[in-house]
C-alpha cells in the first residue's frame, strides 16, 4: 500500500512542481507584460485575414466597368448617387474638344493611377452637392488637360446619370496646399494633374475648375432602385 | 522529510535554472552572429522582394518624374540589392560604416548617364537648374534605396531608441549564461549525491519543459505572429518568418525538454533487480 502510494506521489509531484513553478513565473510576469502591454498590442493588432501580396495593395479589388455614355431613356434632375466600392470604375469623364476620354476609378494609389483617373473618396461623386475632385497622371490620362480653356464643355458619364460642366477658371496649386480640394458649397467639379516638369517630380499641380451646369439622373437608376427598397 | 523538501527545493530551483539556461541558448543562437538574420532573409525570399517592391516604386514613379524604370535597375540591379541587405545588417550589428555602407555610386552613375543624354538630345542646356534636378533625382533614388534595403528597419529601430535597449540585453548575454550555466551545474551536482537523482533531474526536466512547450504552443496555435501589424509585403513576410524560426527553436527546445524528462521519470519508476529481490 505504502509502495502504491509512493508510487502516485511519484506521478504527482512532477505535475506539482510545474504549476507551483508555473505560477510563480506567471506573477513575476505581470509587471513586464504590463510594460510592454501596450507594444505589443500595437504590433499584433491586426484581426484581418487579408494576407499582404506582393506588388499592390493587399486587398485592392480594381474593378472594370463598362459605362453607357449613349443613355437615351428618361432622365431626371433629382436622383440619387450610386456610390460605388473603393477600386471600381464608377465613370467616364469626356471633353470633346480637346479628345478627352478618361475612365474614371473610386479611389487613389500608384495602382488605381495605372489605369485612369481617380475621383478621391472625400470628396464628392459626380452630380453631388459640393467638390467632386478628380486626379490622373500628366503623362498618361490628363496630358492636355492643360489645354482646356474657361468656357469649355467637361461630361461625367456614370450608371446612375449624366452629369455637364462648364469650366470656370484654370487653376495652379503647390501640393501641399489643400484649398481646391476642399468641401464648396457651389457643386463643383476639380480637374488637376501634376505640373509636367522635366526629369524631376513637380511639386506644382495644375488643372481647371468647373461648375455644375446639368444634372441628368437616370430614371432606370432610379426605378431600379425603388424595386430594390420594395425588396 | 527533511530530505524530501530538500530534493525538492532543489528540483523546483534546477526548474528555474533550466529555463533560464534554455532561454539563453535561444537567445545566444539568435545573436551571436549575423548569420542568422542573414539566413532568414534568404530562406523568406526577402532579396528578391526587397528588389521587386524597390523597382516598382520607381516603376510608379515613372508617371511624375518622366525618368525611366531602366534606369533604376541599371543602378540597383539583384545582387546590388542583395549586397545592400547584407551591409545594413551588418552595419546594424556593430561593424565599421566604411567598410560596411551600400554603395551608391553605380545609382549616380546610372541617372548621372541617363540625364546626359536626355540632355544632349533634347539640347537641354547643362545650367544650375539642370544640375539641382540631377541632384534631386540622385539623392531622392538614393533616399528611397537606402529605406528599401533597411529590411529589418534597424536604422528606424536605433532612432527609437530600441537598438540600444537590445545592446543593452547583449552586454548582459554572456553573464546571464554562466550564471544558469553554473546554476545547473551546481545544482545537478547537489542531486547526484541524494537518492533517485534521476527522478528529480526529470521532474525538473518534465517542469521546465511544459513552461516552455505551452505558451510556445499558444502563440503557434492562436496565429499571434501572423496578426502583425505591419502589411507592408516584404517586412511582413521577413518579421512572420524571423518569429516563426525562433517560435520553431523554443518549442523544439521545450518538447525536448519534456519528453526527456518524462523518459528520465520513467526509467527512474522502473522497478530494478535488487528492488524486485527484496
């Protein structure tokens, strides 16, 4: 009987030792974790399963669409936006008179830029209330847009409307000053690309101002829409 | 009773002794030399991502500042960048700037190349503002280079103050390592001279390794690594690999440690002859 006990006490007491050993580290613990609590939080604390790839954003979704600009059916002047998900082709800007014919992203980043321009996402969409502000490459989509002229004729196509601006002025801003891409209370319509400057980046943007001359909200939009709350 | 308490106190301290020992091993095996950061940049692909996320950035860059992506990779070509890599670690670790630095001059050379020539075709005159922007564009290829190679972000790491906090660490290393070196020694000696050694050296043995072998096996499981914070492609990859081969060497060290001593428990449990004959 001695011998069988002795024996458990032999089992047990290795399992003893280690949570009386594990607990006491456990205490002397408390006051380093506590230091570098905060750390670590800070550099673990990503939940999201989004694995960063190689070349480009994690997670970036570019998406392609093809956008009516031949719409012939009824229109509205009241509507609603269609905001659209951050990488997709939600527009086509055009200018006939100076060839313009740019498809137009929601977002921003060298890889939204690669494929057009990018109407920034605190700002406004087309045919909203206040600033839309919309960006492109100087060598690529918006190399003459310096060629446009006060007067001139600028369309947003979109899958929700139409939208028509009229350019008021040419403008020219360094790119650390934020004024024309700020909220207005005109519903306005900002066009600016990097000044071309040789062999260096340019800290100077250049582009137009145009102000919102026609609002041609598509009733097909809107009806759908409807079903959609019926829904 | 007396002596029961005794092998005790000893088994719990050569616990302690034993952790602390592997703990210094581990750490020992990571900074001792550069040899093992430099293997984990190779294994993790890091040369060749730290030279792909290089180009591309100047790739995209091509769009603002009109100079050609051809240009770059003359000037920081594969094995330039897997040289870099190297002497930023190395320079990191304690060497000598001079010797140790990332050459820059084929970059110079390279744009320095590329702006004549654009220059003599497009009759671009040579005047102050022509060598300001070739100094701009030098010193900004040079800027943007120098950042890419710090793969482990020490120079960002020294700035804050955390290189320093790390030197500190390896100044203590080697003290720290004889102590729990001594430690053991002494105390394993200590249970040689009292009965069933064996039992309490595995006990200890048993102790140390569930310490080490749990938590280990937590942070594996629960994908702590994995939730680093920084998403950027080539420091997450390095830093998730560079924990993930240290996370490998404590749980190898622990199972190690807890299979020995479950092996050194048993075999001490073993009933022998002259116990049988009594």
């Amino acid at each position: 009987m001695e011998k069988k006990l002795s024996r458990r006490l032999q089992l047990l007491l290795p399992l003893c030792i280690t949570f009386f050993c594990g607990a006491l580290l456990l205490l002397a613990s408390i006051y380093p974790y506590e230091k570098i609590k905060t750390y670590l939080h800070i550099g673990f604390m990503d939940n999201n399963t989004v694995v960063p790839q190689k070349g480009g954003i994690a997670g970036l979704n570019i998406v392609e669409t093809d956008i009516d600009t031949d719409y012939a059916g009824e229109v509205s002047e009241d509507g609603e936006i269609v905001y659209p998900e951050y990488g997709t082709q939600y527009a086509v800007l055009t200018s006939e008179r100076i060839g313009l014919y740019v498809p137009v992203y929601w977002g921003g980043g060298a890889d939204l830029l690669e494929q057009g321009a990018c109407n920034t996402p605190s700002s406004q969409a087309a045919g909203g209330e206040g600033n839309t502000v919309i960006s492109a490459h100087v060598n690529t989509f918006f190399h003459d847009l310096a060629e446009l002229k006060k007067g001139d004729t600028v369309s947003i196509y979109t899958d929700y409307g139409r939208f028509t601006y009229t350019v008021t002025e040419q403008i020219e801003f360094l790119s650390t000053d934020k004024h024309y891409l700020k909220k207005t209370e005109e519903n306005v319509l900002t066009l600016y690309t990097c000044e071309p400057n040789l062999l260096t980046e340019s800290n100077k943007r250049v582009g137009v101002r145009c102000l919102l001359e026609e609002k041609a909200f598509y009733q097909k939009a809107a009806a759908s829409g409807q079903e959609e709350g019926i829904q | 009773m007396k002596k029961i308490v005794l092998q005790i106190t000893i088994s719990i301290l050569l616990t302690f002794a034993l952790i602390l020992f592997s703990g210094m091993m581990v750490f020992h095996q990571i900074s001792n030399n550069r040899d093992f950061l430099f293997h984990q940049v190779e294994e993790s692909g890091t040369y060749d991502n730290t030279h792909d996320a290089l180009i591309k950035r100047f790739a995209d860059l091509y769009n603002t500042t009109s100079i050609p992506v051809s240009v770059y990779e003359e000037a920081f070509s594969e094995e330039w960048t897997r040289y870099a890599v190297n002497a930023k670690i190395i320079l990191a670790t304690g060497a000598v700037f001079d010797e140790a630095a990332p050459d820059y001059y084929p970059a110079r050379k390279s744009i320095t190349a590329y702006f004549e020539e654009y220059a003599n075709k497009n009759h671009v005159i040579k005047d102050e503002q022509y060598q300001q922007r070739l100094e701009e564009s030098i010193d900004f290829a040079i800027r943007t280079a120098d950042t890419a190679v710090d793969v482990y972000h020490l120079q960002t790491m020294e700035q804050s103050g955390i290189l320093q906090k790390i030197d500190t660490l390896l100044h203590l290393k080697p003290v720290l390592l004889h102590c729990a070196a001594s430690a053991l020694l002494i105390l394993l000696a200590v249970l040689l001279f009292l009965k069933k050694p064996l039992y309490w050296i595995g006990t200890s043995l048993f102790a140390s390794g569930i310490i080490i072998t749990v938590p280990a096996l937590y942070v594996k499981l629960s994908g702590l690594i994995m939730r680093f914070s920084i998403k950027e492609y080539t420091t997450y990859t390095l830093v998730t690999y560079t924990l993930q081969s240290v996370l490998h060497m404590v749980l190898c060290t622990g199972i190690l440690l807890l299979t020995t001593g479950i092996l050194a428990i048993i075999i001490s449990m073993v009933p022998r002859k002259k116990d049988i004959n009594r």
